[in-house]
C-alpha cells in the first residue's frame, strides 16, 4: 500500500493507528482523519453511504465527507457502508438499507390484497416459503430475495338442509346444491326440486333458484331443498 501522504514520506517517524473499512486493515499516520480520506484510502465512491461501528446499544454513525474522525480513542475503528439490499415483489424491483422486512411491509408495498396469500421464491428442490403478516425476513441472505403473492385457497362450509358441507367455489350451481343435500342430482323430468336460500353474500343475500342457475356464497350461507315428484 502507497503511505504516502500530501508528497510526504515521513511517516516512518511517526506511529501508525489501524483501522478498519468494509472488512479491510488499512494504516493511517494521523489522528485524524475525514469522511472523504476514508473512501478514498478505501477504495469506495464517495457517493456512498459510510458508518462507524458503534458497541450497542449506541446507534452507529453516519460519516459525511467534510467530517473529520478521531482514529486515537480506545480500540481499533471500523467502517462500513450500508448496502442497498434488492428485492422483488410479483415482478416488481424495491431497494432497502434494512436488513429485515415483515411480511405485512411486503403486503403493504406490493398492494397485495388480503385475499392472496405472500410466497417467498426458493431454490428447487426445496419448497417456497409461505410468508405471514408478522413473519420477519432477513433480506441479507445470499441472492435476491423475490416474493410474489397468489389467491388463497376458497374453502368454506355451507349449511344445507341444517347440515353442514364444506365448499372450495365462488359460486355454486342449482344442481350442485341439490348434489350436497341429496348425493346426486336425478335428471329424470319426472322429478323437481326447490331451492331457496339466505344469509348470502351482497350480491345475492336471499332467494330462490332455478335450473341452470349459479349464486354467489359465503361462509355459513343456508340453502334449503326440496324433492318434489312432478307426476
């Protein structure tokens, strides 16, 4: 390494004080030294971002370019920039200096609705991880981390003729509610069925149904059916 400094080699003279930058021991023959030196002896943009470490429970420092640092106190100093951590949400590229992210923050940048449920993407042969709410996720690991989110599974009971039935559809069909009270639906023109039904969804609360007729559902919807024979 080239100690030289300001054209000046006498350094030799005087005691070197180590630090520390991204991992690195460099030497320094002053007390003192600026944010701006340190990235350059450093080797980094000056545009970026450069810390102290701090011991806990103390904040670490955000080191300008004009600021200028004391390498004399106790201990060896050392510096680091925050790294801009990338991630991506159903396709969509964000940037964080975070380490950790909730998976409610995930929810809340992706404008991801409360009906879809947050994956993280991983490696085959392992299995994608399923990502709730107050999940936290350490954006530091190796690669980037990609999310992306899908419906969740529709699965709801239905009450039909007072006997519970569960239901993974958006809608139901009039001989599919006749199927769950009944077993079956008989084609035969000789028999008939009634359906009515309450406590739906707005879009239908309450009614009746007919052949060839679908109704939106909601958990605990009642449905009521009736066998007639039409001859």
């Amino acid at each position: 390494m080239n100690t030289k400094k300001h054209g000046q080699d006498d350094h030799k003279k005087r005691p070197s004080l180590e630090l520390i930058i991204e991992g690195k021991k460099f030497e320094w023959f002053e007390q003192f030294i600026t944010g701006k030196q340190l990235k350059q002896l450093g080797g980094l943009s000056l545009d970026c971002e450069l810390f102290l470490d701090i011991i806990e429970p103390w904040k670490d420092d955000a080191i300008l370019n004009d600021e200028v640092i004391d390498l004399a106190r106790p201990g060896i100093e050392q510096f680091y920039i925050k790294q801009r951590l990338k991630y991506s949400i159903d396709g969509k590229n964000f940037e964080t200096d975070k380490q950790y992210i909730k998976g409610a923050q995930i929810r809340s940048q992706g404008n991801i609705d409360d009906d879809y449920q947050i994956f993280l993407d991983n490696k085959e042969p392992y299995e994608d991880d399923l990502i709730e709410n107050d999940e936290i996720i350490d954006l530091a690991r190796p690669g980037k981390e990609k999310f992306y989110s899908k419906e969740k599974p529709f699965s709801i009971e239905l009450i039909v003729n007072l006997k519970p039935k569960p239901w993974t559809e958006k809608t139901i069909a009039f001989e599919q509610v006749i199927t769950l009270a009944y077993g079956n639906y008989d084609s035969n023109p000789g028999k008939g069925y009634t359906v009515t039904f309450d406590r739906g969804p707005h879009q239908n609360p309450e009614g009746s149904m007919v052949k060839g007729q679908s109704v939106f559902v909601k958990h605990k919807m009642i449905f009521n059916v009736k066998q007639t024979d039409k001859s």
